[in-house]
C-alpha cells in the first residue's frame, strides 16, 4: 500500500456524533465511497449518489473522474459485502499503486460493528467421527 494512504479511526459511544464528525471531515473529498448499511449518506448529502450493487458502482466509478458515491449493502452478510467493495476498491487502486495515476479514493466503513463483529456466540462444538 503506498505511503501517503491514511487509516483514520472514529470511535466512541453510540449518539456521541461520529457519523456528524465523519460528515464533516468528508466535505471536500471528489472520489469518495461510504460503506453505508443504515443508508444515511445519500439521504443526508444531494452530492452522494446511492448505489445498491457492485456492478452498478463500479460503472459509475469507472465512467467519472470524481465520484461521491455510498454502497449500502442489500444483503445480511455485511461482512462479505464489505470484502468485496474492498477487493473492487483495490483493484481501482493499482493505477495509483503502481504510480500511473494520482487519483486516490476515500473509503468511509460506517457501522463497522455490523460487518466485523466484536464478539461471537460460542456454540458446543458438534462431535466429529474420523473414519480412517
């Protein structure tokens, strides 16, 4: 991953203002993507347009030179929703990567306690017979 890439983290309680600050703080970014499973973003921001599957946001990203765009995801496995905007995400990169582009992209993962859990339920694990 290239040196200039950012890791920014905004944690804190429930109502304590992260998606305000996040809000914030995305104003002047031309190529963004929200990861958005409670579909706030586009309703909140005119600028942002809603897109609800993979294929359709990555035309749009590959047809405009800037980009506002939120990805709320349709199915309940948001952790594999997740992964893959990060593999389409990446593969839009490798320009920027290999130095051929200067165009950088900002992903904003909202409600990351719903695609990467902080806990599971631990179940009995079921009894396995090995035939050898």
């Amino acid at each position: 991953m290239n040196k200039n890439s950012q890791r920014i983290l905004v944690s804190g309680r429930s109502s304590s203002g992260k998606s305000t600050y996040v809000k914030n703080a995305i104003k002047a970014v031309k190529r963004l993507v929200v990861f958005d499973p409670l579909d706030e973003y586009a309703r909140a921001d005119k600028s942002i347009s809603k897109f609800t599957d993979i294929p359709a946001l990555y035309k749009h990203i590959i047809t405009n030179k800037n980009f506002r765009a939120s990805y709320v995801p349709q199915s309940a496995d948001t952790q594999s929703e997740l992964f893959n905007l990060c593999n389409l995400l990446l593969a839009i990169q490798i320009p920027y990567e290999l130095g051929k582009s200067k165009q950088q992209l900002t992903l904003v993962v909202e409600e990351m306690n719903q695609s990467y859990p902080t806990s599971v339920k631990l179940r009995e694990p079921k009894s396995i017979t090995y035939k050898g």
